[in-house]
C-alpha cells in the first residue's frame, strides 16, 4: 500500500478587509519573533511606516529595486541573519523575490498581494532573472497568504481583470490534463483536479457587475489560492496551466512588451475553450460581464502575434501533450482566431 500524500499547504489564510492591521498579532499567534518585511517602491512608500509600530514582533522593513536576479536574491539572503520569518508585501515580483530568499534560507515565508491579477501569491513557483532571462523557478508554497481586500480593492480594475483571466484559465487547462492522460502522456492527479475545477466554478457562480465588490475580490482571491494549492498537490501546474499559458508563454518570448500574464492568458483560454468546444459560452459571458473584452480592446493586441504565438506555444513545453500539441486542434485554434466575431471586434 502506498504511503498517504503528505503536502505543505499554508498555516495562514486571511482574506479580509483591513488584515493587514493585525500582521503583528498574527505573526506573534505562529511563534514569529523576527519578520523581515520586503516592500517593492510603491508598497514602501504607501504601507512600510505603519508595519513599524509592532508591538510583539520585530519587523524589519527593507525596499527592494525591480531587476534583480536569482544571483542577487541568493546573495542577499546570505547577508540575513536572525530572521525566523520573510513577509513580501506588494505585486507579483516582490512576492517571487520573497518567495525565493525565503526558499533559500529555508524560512517561512509570507505572501501579502496587493492585487490580485495571477495566482503567484499563492504557488510554490516564482518567475525569477536566470542567466538574463525570464525562467520558471521553483521554490515553495507560502507558509501564510494574508490578503488584504481594502488593499486589493485599490489596485486599477485591470488587474483584477487579468486575475479573471489567470482563473478562468483553470478550466482549459484541466482539460488539456484530461486530453494528455487520455493520449497516455501524463497523469491526472484526482484530487488536484477537483479542487482546481471547484476553484474556478464558485467564482463563476459570484455576481460580476461589479469588480471592486468585496465579495466579489473575496471569492476570486480565494479561487486562485485554491488553484496554486492544487499545484502543490499534484507536484506540477497542469491544474492551473494548459495550452493557455503556453500561448502566453510564448507572447512572453516574441514581445518587447507583453501584456498583463493574466490578459494574455484569459485571451488564450477564450481561444482553448472554443478549440475543445468545451464551455465556451459561459467563458464568453464571464469576459463580456466582467468587462474583460473591454480591457482587451484598450490594449490593441495584434491578431498577428496571437497567430505566431499559437504556432510557437507546442515548443515551449514539448514534454507536455495538450490540444494545441494536436496539429488538428492547432488548426482549428488559427482558423477560430481568423472568424470568430468577438476577436475581430477586440483585436487588431
Ligand atoms: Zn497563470
């Protein structure tokens, strides 16, 4: 008989209004002595002061400049000592360089997004500067996620937007599992699965008029915490990552300036979910409701690099066998690209 799977989830989940005013008590209730606080500019400017008033806890705020590589990360993290804890308060990038100084050390660390636009807050992987360029690095899931709504709420409505994109991405991606189990190249791990497919159908289920709804911000937090937990479970990001993000991926690679993760992803799940005629029209209604398309309009994407990265996205992975890995589907994914109503309206 096989062993039961034993996998490290996060201690800490709190997703509310005003959170971020307890960090002291909630730090002080795990045991923490010594947090190191990291702040990207903004964050420091707007928040850093007010974690300084700790009553319980010594927490050290510390800015840290965009750019830096894995070999900058390592190097400052061995210049720390007497921490028992790493906070990063901010986007996406200042919790990866949390998230892999915190790996490094082997201290816990603690997640606190201010925007809610991919699931990095809550995933074991961080994007990370290796050898100049741009690279999937693993790392491990945060021992605590603290998600401040008040916080969230603040950030511009495209963000929250992309996060939109980055969950609804959950359902292409389970079928690409599905379709690569089924063509004996991978493995569909049951329990990962549901918990992703769970994720994104109590979002859908949420009213969508209105983006800065706490309810609303609540409910996708929440999904997207859930769909980085099922990559922990299943030891990969097939839950949470299929054809989809192999076409952003791929944007990622070919564009000066890519767009928002989640954008070009919500795009490409769009795309996925009518190559596996496979809920595409409720896919459809949660990016008219949301006001998704809308975004994607302003951005002027090109018709032509969504073409080029359809034909590139197979390569990125080649180990993985999703439907675009099928020249079939691939087809179909280029002629849908060239007909569909709503994309000749939103792209150029
Ligand atoms: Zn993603």
């Amino acid at each position: 008989m096989h062993a039961l799977t034993n996998i490290p989830i996060p201690s800490i989940l709190e997703i509310r209004s005003g959170i971020r005013h307890q960090l002291d008590s909630i730090l002080h209730k795990h045991g923490f002595h010594h947090a190191l606080f990291l702040f990207d500019a903004f964050t420091y400017d707007a928040y850093a002061e007010s974690f300084q008033k700790s009553k319980h806890v010594t927490i050290n705020v510390q800015k840290m400049e965009p750019g830096q590589t894995i070999q900058d990360l390592i190097a400052f993290a061995f210049t720390l000592d007497s921490y028992d804890v790493v906070v990063a308060m901010g986007g996406g990038q200042i919790i990866d360089y949390g998230k892999y100084i915190a790996f490094s050390r082997k201290l816990p660390f603690i997640s606190m997004p201010t925007s809610a636009s991919n699931d990095g807050f809550a995933s074991s992987n961080c994007s990370l500067i290796v050898n100049q360029k741009k690279a999937t690095v693993p790392a491990q899931v945060p021992f605590g996620i603290i998600a401040d709504l008040e916080v969230i709420q603040q950030a511009p409505s495209h963000f929250l937007l992309a996060g939109v994109g980055d969950l609804m991405s959950n359902i292409t991606a389970l079928y690409d599992w599905e379709f690569e189990e089924r063509h004996g190249k991978g493995h569909v791990n049951a329990f990962a699965a549901m918990l992703s497919k769970k994720a994104v159908n109590s979002f859908i289920r949420t009213p969508m008029t209105d983006l800065q709804n706490p309810i609303f911000i609540k409910e996708l937090v929440s999904s997207l915490t859930m769909g980085g937990v099922a990559t922990v479970i299943s030891g990969n990001s097939a839950p949470i990552s299929g054809s989809e993000h192999l076409i952003s991926h791929a944007l990622d690679k070919q564009l000066s300036k890519p767009y928002m993760h989640g954008i070009q992803v919500g795009l490409a799940t769009y795309i996925m979910a009518n190559v596996q005629n496979h809920r595409a029209l409720r896919m459809k209604k949660v990016f008219e409701r949301t006001g998704f398309f809308h975004y994607v309009k302003e951005e002027k994407i090109q018709k032509s690099s969504l073409a080029e990265a359809i034909l590139f996205a197979p390569s990125v992975k080649p180990s993985r066998y999703t439907y675009l890995h099928d020249q079939t589907f691939q087809q179909k994914a280029l002629s849908f690209l060239e007909s569909d109503h709503t994309l000749q309206d939103v792209l150029v």
